[in-house]
C-alpha cells in the first residue's frame, strides 16, 4: 500500500542552485516514515512504548528533476522489503504524476533501551504489511 504525505518547499530548504538541498530529501523521508507508520496504524510513540526504535542503517537517492521553493510535491512511501531484524522503504518525490526523486532507506530494528538489535516485532510487521515496491519512476 503507497501512502504519500504533502510537502511544500520552504524557503530555507533551497539552495543556490535554486532547487532543494540535497539532504533536506532525507529528512523529508524520515517524516514521510513517520507519517506512513502512523497512517498504518502504529504512531512512531507507540512503536517508542512497545519498546522498539528503527535506526536508519542505509540510504540511496536518484535524483531526477529539480524541486524548487514552493513547489507542491509529494513523498510517497511503500513497503519495499522485510527481513528478520531490518526492512526496507520505498519513496518517490512527486511533482503530479512527475517522479523527481526516488530513494531508499533501510532500517534496523533494535530495543528503545539502545541494548541493541532486535527482530522485528509483530506491531511493526503488521504495520508495514506485505513488501509492494513503488513503480519505477
């Protein structure tokens, strides 16, 4: 299931190029996985109090066309892979049906204690359902 979450561009985000800086994707992704957990059923505090955290352990960006100030884009975000202790998200940056940036990020499961590593706990798989990876973009 894609659930995609709104984003304008704000002023600061842009850099002298005159399009979105580079990191400020990444950031947006980290919300939009936020966001899409929540949609899903499982607020980010919830996942906190089950005892659980996500670490970001890789990320990939694809930049296709520029995103400017003002813009009104999209982040959408789908399941992209489930293992045993990590999982994959999918994200497009979309501009109506113009994909400018594809991304994914891979995320660890480990205890909210920070006593490390963890399986990943049955809330979290049921929020993330069955890997359907974005289209190609």
């Amino acid at each position: 299931m894609t659930f995609r979450m709104p984003i304008t561009p704000r002023y600061m985000e842009v850099d002298a190029q005159g399009v979105v800086f580079n990191g400020w994707y990444l950031t947006w992704f980290d919300e939009a996985m936020a966001a899409y957990l929540a949609h899903r059923g499982l607020p980010y505090k919830k996942l906190i109090e089950a005892g659980f955290d996500v670490h970001v352990a890789h990320s990939e960006l694809d930049y296709k066309a520029g995103v400017r100030w003002g813009d009104q884009v999209e982040v959408a975000v789908s399941t992209g892979r489930i293992g045993n202790t990590s999982f994959a998200l999918d994200f497009q940056v979309l501009r109506g049906d113009e994909v400018c940036t594809t991304g994914r990020n891979v995320y660890v499961v480990v205890a909210a204690d920070f006593s490390g590593k963890r399986p990943i706990p049955p809330v979290l798989a049921e929020a993330l359902g069955e890997p359907a990876p974005l289209l190609p973009g």
